[in-house]
C-alpha cells in the first residue's frame, strides 16, 4: 500500500510540474525561449538559415504565422519544449 501511494505522489507531482510548464506563456524576452526557438529551427532545417526571427519561413515547419510565439498560447513553453 505504501508504495501505491507513493506511486501515486509522484504521478501527482509529474502533473503538477508539467502544468506549470504549460501555463508559462512563451516570452520573446526571454533568452531561454529565443534560444529554444532557434535550437528547433536549426534541427528541423540545418540546411537552411533563418532571415529574421520573424520571418514567413516558419510556414515551412508548421508554424502559422510569421511569429511562431503566437502558436504557443496553448502549451505555452511546453509545446515548444516538446517539439524540440
């Protein structure tokens, strides 16, 4: 039983780390996120370099508009974390 209900702590935990995440909205401001950003640009088109960091090119990866940050109003840093 002890071991179940510490099974069960750290899958709550899991979820509360993970939703905190989700809930950090993607800021343009912050270095972390910017690098983050460009880290799935440069994995997902090596060959390719980015113009700007607003730029029509993220259409060629799925991104919706020209400011992939807008995309991320949903998961927050952790849509992009997950793609990355």
């Amino acid at each position: 039983m002890k071991a179940c209900l510490l099974q069960i702590s750290g899958y709550k935990q899991l979820y509360l780390d993970v939703e905190s995440v989700r809930k950090k909205p993607y800021d343009s401001d912050n270095l972390q996120h910017e690098k983050l950003l460009l880290k799935l640009w440069n994995l997902l088109m090596p060959t390719k370099k980015l113009k700007a960091r607003i730029s029509k090119q993220w259409a060629d990866i799925g991104f919706q508009g020209d400011d992939p940050k807008t995309d991320f109003r949903g998961m927050g840093v952790l849509g992009l974390i997950n793609l990355v």
